[in-house]
C-alpha cells in the first residue's frame, strides 16, 4: 500500500454516512481536500463527509470531522454514535466513554442490551444569539428576504428549526441552501423543517451545512426537540422520525440521544493528488 493511500472505515446511523480514518496522531496531509474527494458518491468512497478518530490527551479519543465540501464540523450526534461503536467494538472502551470534539467533550454509552444502539449526552442547548452565533433574537424570529419563521439553536452547531402542517409539502431543496447561507448566521447553518405528528412525534427533514439534505442528523433532531418543546408543541422527549430512521431524543439539563450504529464497510482509498 502506498504511503498516500488512505486506510477507511465506512460507518452510517440512520444512514447519515461517514468515512472514518484511525489515526495515531495529527498529519500533514490536505485533509479538507481528501474529505471532498473521498465523499464525492461518482468519483470517491461516497459519504456524508469524513470523521478522524484520534488520541486525546484528556478523553478516550478525540473526534474531527470535515463536511462533504471539505469544511469542518464541531460534531454530529449519528458521527459520535459510530465513534463510540467503533471503539466499544475494537475493546477500547467498556460501555461509556467521553469524546473529544470541537463543541467539547461529548459523553457516549452503548446499550449494554443493544450494543448496535448508544445513548449520547449532547450537552445543554445554547440559546443564546452570541454561542449560536446569529443575528436573530432569542426564540421564534424570521429570515429577512425569506417568508419563513423559526427558532435559532446550538447543539455546538448552529441550527434553524421551521415547524410545517403534517400534511405540507417541504421546501428542503429550495430554502435548505438559502437559509444555510443566510446573512443571519456568520457560520452558516443546518436546516431543520419539521413536522409535529403528536407531542410525542415529529417528522424531520434536514439540510446539513456543508452537505445538502441527509437521511439523518442527531444534532438536528437534538435541537428540533429543543425548539419544539420550548414552542409548547411537545413534551420533553419524542421520536424524531427522519429518511432513514428514528432517534430518541430527550430533554432535561442536558439533551440525550439514542439511535443505532453500524459498520458498513471497509477499504482502502487510493489518493491520486487530485
């Protein structure tokens, strides 16, 4: 194997697909490029972008994860699940660990009765405009140029959450991209357009930053529930039911979100410099 090949594990939850690299320490190589070609589903292993898997000098590992354009992430809840998995797998952890990423140490768990499934404590929502980052007020607030209401909230990403009639139609393809890039986010956002079945059910469709629409997004489904309690639509927990499945999401202090894990594949990708 060539020393620029690239050595890959190809993990999904709920079909929101990674690429992993195990690696023993940082490297030199252009990684933001590799997460674009590597990604790409005609010309690459095809993936919702790629994730690192590293040492960390305080937690059980450290996490860096790159979008499908090549652009860095702070954490995804269905990338951590496959983390955790990956290391309970390979006898690096017992059932719990704490993971490193760019939104701060993340606590896993896998499912002692399930371990295809792990529970993961994604911290307290931030709802504040300054830690999201946006311009919008605090609550519900709508997108100047754009006929559309939501909440603004973090997960350690920005999010905005729109809530639609169950029987609407919804604009993911058309305003996903426009509001990703709306001038009221400095660091662009994810897109969440959810529907509210029962206080304790909601339908979701997500436009990921830096990706487009995905079957899945743990930290989307996080902050909907969030978003929806706060607007009086549901309880503290329910099912986020997405494209490629169902999420267990819970609100106390913390948000806790449960859904499976599983390894796809694994190979080895063939850098040609491009």
């Amino acid at each position: 194997m060539s020393e620029t090949d690239v050595p890959f594990i190809k993990m999904e939850g709920l079909g929101n697909d990674y690429i992993y690299v195990v690696l023993d320490r940082p490297d030199g190589r252009d990684w933001p490029r590799l997460a674009r070609r590597m990604s790409d589903r005609h010309f690459g292993v095809g993936a919702d972008g790629l994730i690192q898997i590293l040492p960390s000098h305080t937690y059980d590992a450290r996490m860096v994860m790159y979008n499908a354009d090549g652009s860095e992430g702070e954490m995804c809840g269905n990338g951590i699940r496959c983390i955790a998995k990956y290391l309970h797998d390979t006898g690096r952890i017992r059932e719990k660990a704490v993971i490193e990423t760019r939104a701060g140490p993340i606590g896993v768990e896998v499912v002692a009765e399930n371990p295809t499934r792990v529970r993961v404590d994604m911290g307290a929502p931030r709802l504040r405009p300054d830690e999201i980052p946006t311009l919008l007020r605090e609550g519900p607030d709508s997108l100047e140029g754009l006929d559309i209401e939501g909440w603004a909230v973090s997960m350690g990403n920005p999010h905005f959450i729109s809530f639609w009639r169950a029987d609407e139609e919804l604009p993911v393809a058309r305003l996903g991209p426009r509001i990703e890039r709306h001038p009221a986010f400095p660091e662009r956002t994810n897109v969440e357009f959810a529907q509210i079945l029962d206080e304790e059910h909601i339908r979701l469709r997500v436009w990921e930053r830096g990706t487009g629409e995905t079957m899945a997004c743990g930290t989307g489904a996080s902050a909907t529930l969030v978003a929806a309690h706060l607007a009086g639509l549901t309880g503290e927990r329910a099912v986020i039911s997405l494209p490629g499945g169902d999420l267990e999401v819970e609100w106390r202090d913390h948000v806790f979100l449960t859904g499976p894990a599983r390894e796809a594949f694994r190979g080895t990708y063939i850098d040609d410099g491009r």
